[in-house]
C-alpha cells in the first residue's frame, strides 16, 4: 500500500538544475544568488526589503533582536504555533506569554488580545512585541492588531512561516502592517529551500539590522566603521551576531521554486477546495474560509466534531497511519510543554487553544497530490469516524 505523506516538496528538473548551476559557480556561499533571491522574493511579497537567513527559527530570533527584544522585554505569541516562535524570545532573554486563538480562525484572537493589553496597561506590563502566527497559512487579522499596536506601543513580529504566498486585504503578507514578517522555506513549505527563511520589512535601518546579526555584526561598508579601514581587507564586528546566512545553493532552489510559486499554491488550493466538498457531510470542521484574505494552505487541519460523533481522535489517528496515511497534529499547545510548564504554565491557561488541539488532525496536502490520493485519505477518514 502507498504511503501518503501529510506534506511532500516538489523539485523539478529546473530546480536541480539551478542547484547544479550553483554547484558548479565560483560561489558556494555569499554570492550572487542570495541578493537575486533576496530582491525577487522582495518583489513578489511588495516590500521594500528580504533578508535571507539560514532558517525562519534563525529570522524570529534576529528580528526579535532587532526590534529591540532584551532581558527587560516582554513578548506575547500564539500558543497554537511551532516552538520557535515562543523560544525566539527566550533566546534574547526576555519573558514570554501567550494570547488565546479564535476558535474559528486558530490564530491570535483579537478579542483576547485586547482584553490583555487593557489590563497589561493598568499593570505596567506591556508587551515589546507581539507575534501572530498565520496559522495553516491564513493570514491573522493584522489590520487590527497594527491599531492595537498604535495604541499600545509595541511592535509587530508576522510568524509567516506558513504563508509565503497568502494575502491579506488585497495584498500579499508580509508587505503592510507588521514591523517585520518571517517566513519559512522549510521542505513543507510553499517555497523550499531545504531550510531557510526569510524576514520581510519595509524600514530600512531595521533591514540592516537584520543584515548585520545573520553575519556575526560584521560590517566591512566604510561609513558603518568607527575607525578607517587600514586596506581592503578591513573589517569590524559591530554588534553581537550569528551566523545565519543562507548558501548560494539554497537560494538557488528558492529562486527556481519562487518562479513558480502562483502554481505551487494554486494546486494546493485545488486539493484545499476538493477536501471542502469531500468532507462536507462528516462530523468535522473545516478550515473558515475569510473573504478579505487568501490562505496560502501550508496545512489543511481539520478538527473532530465531538457533539456528532463518538470517535476519538487518537482512534481516529491510528486508523489512518496504519492505512498509511501520514496525517499529523499541529500543534501541541506550546504551553503545555514541559519547558514552558516549568515558567509558571499549566492546562486551562489558554482554553480555546486547548480544546482546538484535543480534536485536530492536519490530513495530506501537497501539490503533487492525485485525486486518487485524496479520495483515499477522505474514505479512511470516513470509515474512521462512522465506525466509532
């Protein structure tokens, strides 16, 4: 029997060569791919500034950093993400805390947010930034949180690592509202690299903040130095940096794969569509669908009605990997991990997150995916939930 993986990249024989053509350059690293990669995904997302970075994990922690996150800060995210964008903080040393999801949506509850950032300001304890998270690849509701954000004074970090390619009120995400947008390029993804990331800005002197920490604060442009280059092979560290830098062989793959990035998505919203009509009459809820924005469909997550139907998810899950279906959870609220229960989390803390994760499954979706595929992942699922 075929094994059906929850998600799966798709390289062509463009992209491999790309790669080889890369291979076989004077560059293997800081070239000129990575800039061309830089302006072109720039281009298509209408900002102003990309920097490239070895992963989008490696993009939250540098962009924290630039946006001045530091041991006194205080940064709020969603707890229904991927680790990385709660660790980001930590990493710069600052404290974290969650706001509630929307239970439709399963991104950052405006609502929540508001009611928290009203009793933050009687207490003194605002946030620094703030990290929605474009769960699945639905753009959050960034409008709002930018009126929030002018109110109370922080800045906006976009976890856009499942949305390269979304948009959001007729533009593409990581173009307006945010301070700075993050995205991945992780094998899953839309757009791959193998691992990657990118940051998006349209502020400049944060731009080169960016450019700065992926590369160890090292600077060699003389009107950056405090003291004149002694030769051409000058250079000062003017910062604490890292090393974060993408290869030229990763942006060569990125670069081939973004040219075809409409396609890309444009598949997955065909399977997305098809689920749609395929799983209509089962116990389940579906994706929302929002008319002011685009979901790039990274993930198609589905959640088990308990008022229809008796089935258990973990049953329900077993069912369809022993069927080889490669379905999967995301995410395990972040803090319910030990680590962040032992900073003074526990159950019961954010209880729309929760109960969205007791009854949540992410079934298969990728572009290569055949009809044939997904006709076999809804009548596993069928069989799963009816004979509970």
């Amino acid at each position: 029997m075929e094994l059906i993986p929850y998600s799966c990249q798709q390289i062509t024989d463009e992209d491999i060569d790309a790669v080889v053509l890369a291979l076989r350059s004077e560059y293997l690293t800081q070239g000129p791919i990575g800039p061309a990669f830089e302006a072109a995904f720039a281009k298509r997302h209408q900002v102003e500034n990309a920097v490239a970075v070895s992963n989008a994990t490696a993009g939250l922690h540098i962009a924290c950093l630039a946006l001045g996150v530091g041991p006194d800060s205080r940064v709020w995210t969603s707890p229904n993400t991927f680790l990385a964008s709660a660790n980001c903080a930590l990493y710069c040393g600052a404290s974290i805390d969650f706001v509630d999801i929307d239970p439709a949506t399963r991104n950052m509850s405006i609502g929540a947010l508001a009611t928290k950032l009203e009793l933050a300001a009687d207490s003194g304890t605002l946030p620094c930034v703030v990290i929605p998270v474009d769960f699945a690849g639905l753009p959050a509701d960034l409008k709002e949180i930018r009126a929030l954000a002018d109110k109370y004074g922080f800045r906006i970090l976009q976890d856009a690592s499942h949305a390269a390619g979304a948009s959001y009120l007729g533009a593409p995400v990581g173009s307006k509202y945010a301070d700075a947008s993050v995205f991945s390029f992780h094998a899953v993804k839309v757009v791959t690299t193998a691992e990657g990331g990118m940051v998006t800005t349209n502020d400049r002197a944060l731009a080169r903040k960016l450019e700065l920490l992926r590369a160890h604060g090292m600077t060699r442009e003389t009107t950056e130095m405090e003291h004149a280059p002694e030769g051409a092979w000058y250079y000062e560290q003017q910062t604490l940096g890292f090393n974060y830098r993408l290869t030229e062989l990763q942006a060569a793959l990125g670069l081939s794969q973004l040219q075809r990035m409409e396609s890309l998505q444009q598949q997955r919203v065909v399977m997305a569509d098809r689920y749609d009509q395929l799983l209509a009459d089962l116990p389940l809820s579906l994706p929302v669908r929002q008319h002011d924005r685009a979901s790039a469909w990274h993930l198609y997550a589905i959640e088990i009605d308990a008022d229809r139907t008796q089935a258990q998810r973990a049953d329900v899950f077993r069912q369809m990997r022993e069927a080889k279906i490669g379905v999967n959870v995301h995410y395990i609220p972040v803090h319910w991990q030990p680590y962040y229960r032992r900073l003074g989390f526990k159950p019961g803390d954010f209880p729309a997150a929760e109960q969205y994760y007791r009854q949540a499954i992410s079934l298969p979706l990728f572009p290569s995916m055949t009809k044939l595929q997904q006709d076999r992942v809804v009548s596993v699922l069928r069989q799963a939930l009816v004979a509970a």
